[in-house]
C-alpha cells in the first residue's frame, strides 16, 4: 500500500518536473519567434496604410450611393424646417432698452 502512495509521489513529481521543461521550451520558443511576429504585424499595419484609401474610397461610395434615395426625404425636412421655423427673436434674445 505504501509503494503505491510512493509510486503515485513520484509519477506526480515526474509530471510536474514534466510541466515546467513544457513551460521553459513553450517561453523559449515564444521569445525566439517574436521577432517574426513583430515583423509579420509590421507587414500586416504596412498593407493596411497601402490599402487604407481604397476602404476609405469605397465606403465614402457605399454610403453615397446608399443615400441616394433619402435625398428626396431631406429635401422635404428642409423645407419643411425653412417654412415653419421661427424668426422672431424670443424675449430672452431680445434686448432690452433701458
């Protein structure tokens, strides 16, 4: 009964000897490739400031041509607005004479 308690000590303590050299090659390996990462993201932020006008080109066109049919719809609101709207100065606005 004893060498099995002792058997399961060591298997566990083989298991966590195990774990730490996992954990030391997988932060090696991570710092030997980050060079290439940081590259690779370098690459990626270059592509994005080459393509950056076009997305901006073909948005600006999206949204245009998608607010092509609320144009009529604006142009009612204006003039609605330029009818009804108040000119009159209100007694706050107004000045005072003393």
């Amino acid at each position: 009964m004893i060498s099995l308690l002792v058997l399961g000590a060591l298997v566990f303590a083989g298991l966590m000897v195990f774990g730490v050299l996992a954990a030391i090659a997988g932060l090696v390996g991570f710092v030997i490739t980050l060079p290439f990462r940081i590259l690779g993201w370098t690459f990626k932020l270059l592509g994005l400031l080459i393509a950056l006008p076009f997305l901006l080109i073909a948005g600006v066109l999206t949204f245009g041509f998608a607010l092509v049919p609320l144009a009529p719809l604006a142009l009612i609101a204006w003039l609605a607005w330029w009818v009804f709207h108040d000119r009159k100065p209100h007694r706050s606005q107004a000045s005072v004479i003393s």
